[in-house]
C-alpha cells in the first residue's frame, strides 16, 4: 500500500464523492441529520490531522536544529534566509497581482444576485495588527509553542538552538546527533501515518459533500472554475521560475510532490501535507539543513494559494455587491494582503481573517465574507495544493541557488521496516525461566 499510496488516495477522492453525494440524497433535507453523518465521516480526517499535528512539532525543531548545526556556517545561514525571503516577496506580489489581474479580466462577481449562504460567525481581525503579530513571532515558551504547533515560534528558538550548538562544536554533538535521530523518527513515523491517508481523504470529502452536496458547486461553478484557472496559471508561472533554476529537473520535482499535493488538495490542508513534503524533498535531492529552515519558513510567509486567494475573493464580494473600484484603490488592497498576509500564522480561519480586516478597512460591506464560506472548502482544497507547490519550488530552487542540489533517490524509495517475526519472538534479552523455553517457543538468553 505505501507504494501505491497515491493510487489509493485518488481511490479514496472517487469513493468519498460518491459517497457524500450518496449521503446528501438520503439526509440532505434534514440540515442537523446531516451534519451529523458529516460529522461520522469527517472523524476519519480529524483522526489523521491529529496524527499529523502530533508529528510536526518535533520533526520542525529536530530538522532545523540539527540542519543549521550540521551546516556549521551561520554567514550561509544569513545568506539562506536572505534568499527565502526575497523569493517569498517575489511570490507573493506575483500571486496577489496575478488573483488581481484576472478578477477584473473574468469579473465572477458581476450580475450575481447573490445571498448569504450562511452566518460567518466569529471573525477576530484584532490578531493582525503589527504589534501583536511581532509579540507573537518570539515564544514565551518553546514547550507552549510546540503544544501550539506554532511553526514560526518553533523555528525562531530552533535557529537559537541550532546556531548555538554550532558555536559548542563537539560539547554539542550528542545533542546534533539526537536531533538527527529525532527527525529521522518522526519521518519514520509519518510514514506509518500515512497509511491512513486514503480513509482521511474519503472522509473528507464524503463529510462535504454531505452537507453542502453536489448542487453547490453548480451554483457557484462559474467562481470555482475561473478561481481554478487562476490557480492553475499560477502553477504555471512558479514552476517556470523555477524552470529557470532547476532546468528539466523542474519536471521531476513535480512527480515527486505527487503526493503530498493531493493530501493537501484533499483535505484541505497544507499542514497535511508537510511531514511528508520534508520526505520527498529529501528523496528529490535537498539537503535537511536546507529544507530544515526554508520549508518553515516558508509555511509562514510563502502560501502562494492562499495569498491569490484573498485579492481574488476580496475583488469578487466588491463586484458582487456592484461596487466599482478604482486602479488606485485596487493597488492599495494589492499592498495591505501584502503585509498582513504575512501574520497571519497561527491565526484561526486565516485567509478569511485577512479577507474580512481588509474589507472592513476599505469600507466594503464585511458580510460579503458569508457569500464565499459556503464554497470556502473546495477553493480551500485548490489553494492548500498550491501552497504545497509553491513551498516546494521555493525549496528546491534556494538549494540549487546556493550549490547544494544533491543527486536524487527513487521517489517511492521503500523506508525501514521494524522487525517481526524475529528468532526470539520478542523474548530477545529476557532470561527465561527454564519451563518458559520450548523447542518452539523463544529461545533463551544467550541462545541464537
């Protein structure tokens, strides 16, 4: 199954579409029947994200730590950063520009008469101001911040660690060398998690379509299949970018993320998708002290999904409700998703956070938000797959830009098994009372 793990997830998409469509035609009426169905399919994917979040934490901190120790050189280190950063603010303007662009070209929103499809609760804005989101970059604890999953805390204390066992040099190899052996576990470990994906997936997508069902999408299919387009636009020109780079083996990056992409596509999830990004990332060639510390970083300043995302949904509530904005106005919108997009780690329901602060500060009518949460799930699914490909791009690309792209290992490469059915059947180093050893049984210590 682990070797055929992107067949099944695509055989867990089919079934959990048939199934909530299955679903929705028995219960659909009966809004609070539903949702509690929904809820049954849903446990599948909250089990396998619990999973995930369980891994994270300590696969961050044992990648970048060992990472920048290993790496011996805190000038590349500076220079690394440097270069993430400059790439990330390149994406991002590119990603806002181009949702911006084909908004006004494709004007989804206008002559819709739409109405609100459901309330959008409660919203927090507060968390985006620049005060808080520079309080919230530094951990007050690093154990309060793995408990969070708190992936910039994480890493700013990681780069503390990481850079001071490089100054200890051998005092703080043992140390190096559990953070080693951590992350080896944990991607270990993600394998086994893995395992349960195709059921996550179904899970996922059953519990959606249960609810909302398939008319949904025809209601809203002119939004989703333009936003689609976007998205696949935006594909285009990140993978050329790093086509530049990277040359032919841009290509081969792609079949190597084949993965992670649908886990994030189907669960709606970039964070899904991260553990096991780190594992392809290592197969396609990039060194862990690389993808240690951009990778992070990257899932706090670089979701290239998630940034087209919110011009293009703030510009479609403004043609939904018919309002005409200027060139002038479109730019500054284009600027303030530039900045706070950039704090919104660790917010709850960040994109539409950022979408709703934005549109309460240009005076356009903040409800709007209740018109895209009713499809918010499936541009969720397309933006969180983008978020992967943009990270992965921006990874590989910073590696081969600082000289170390390594030679790759076979994308389906088989990880270690744990022994079983071993000679001493689990007794091995037990000294067994003598009616305890059989000539089938285990056999005693000292015995091979």
């Amino acid at each position: 199954m682990a070797k055929r793990l992107t067949f099944y997830i695509l055989i867990g998409m089919i079934l959990g579409i048939v199934a909530g469509a299955i679903s929705y035609a028995q219960v659909g009426a009966d809004k609070e029947a539903a949702t509690q169905v929904a809820g049954y399919f849903k446990l599948l994917a909250d089990v396998f994200l619990q999973l995930i979040k369980m891994i994270i934490a300590p696969l961050v901190l044992a990648t970048i730590v060992a990472g920048i120790a290993n790496m011996g050189d805190s000038a590349a280190l500076g220079r690394i950063g440097g270069r993430a950063l400059l790439w990330f603010i390149t994406a991002s303007l590119v990603s806002l520009s181009l949702g911006l662009l084909l908004v006004n070209l494709l004007q989804p929103g206008v002559r819709l008469d739409l109405t609100p499809m459901a309330d959008i609760g409660e919203v927090k804005t507060d968390a985006l101001n620049l005060r808080d989101f520079v309080m919230h970059i530094f951990p007050k604890s690093i154990f309060d911040a793995m408990a969070q999953n708190d992936i910039l805390q994480i890493l700013v204390f990681s780069l503390f660690a990481g850079v001071g066992l490089s100054a200890l040099g051998e005092r703080g190899a043992p140390l190096v060398r559990a953070a080693d052996a951590l992350g080896e576990l944990m991607l270990q470990i993600t394998n086994y998690v893995m395992l349960f994906a195709p059921f996550a997936v179904f899970g996922a997508l059953a519990g959606v379509i249960t609810v909302n069902g398939l008319g949904i999408l025809l209601d809203f299919l002119r939004l989703i299949v333009e936003f689609y387009f976007g998205l696949l636009l935006l594909w285009v020109v990140l993978l050329a970018l790093g086509a530049i780079f990277l040359g032919k083996r841009i290509l081969m990056l792609v079949r190597y993320i084949i993965e992670p992409l649908l886990l994030a596509f189907s669960t709606a999830s970039s964070e899904a998708a991260l553990p096991k990004l780190f594992e392809q990332l290592d197969r396609f060639g990039v060194p862990r002290r690389i993808s240690g510390f951009v990778l992070p970083l990257g899932y706090s300043f670089n979701l290239d999904g998630s940034m087209m995302y919110m011009s293009f949904a703030t510009l479609f509530i403004a043609q939904a409700y018919g309002i005409d904005l200027s060139i002038g106005t479109q730019i500054l919108i284009l600027l303030t998703l530039m900045i706070t997009s950039k704090g919104i780690a660790g917010v709850p329901r960040a994109s539409l956070v950022v979408i709703t602060a934005t549109l309460a500060q240009f005076g356009l009518p903040v409800e709007g938000v209740a018109l895209i949460l009713g499809i918010d799930q499936f541009l969720d699914m397309g933006r969180s797959a983008t978020n992967v490909v943009g990270n992965a791009v921006a990874t590989s690309v910073i590696t081969r830009w600082e000289g170390m792209l390594e030679t790759a290992d076979p994308a389906d490469m088989d990880y270690p098994h744990a022994p079983s059915r071993t000679a001493h059947r689990g007794a091995r180093g037990l000294e067994l009372q003598e009616d305890m050893v059989e000539d089938s049984g285990p056999p005693a210590a000292g015995r091979t």
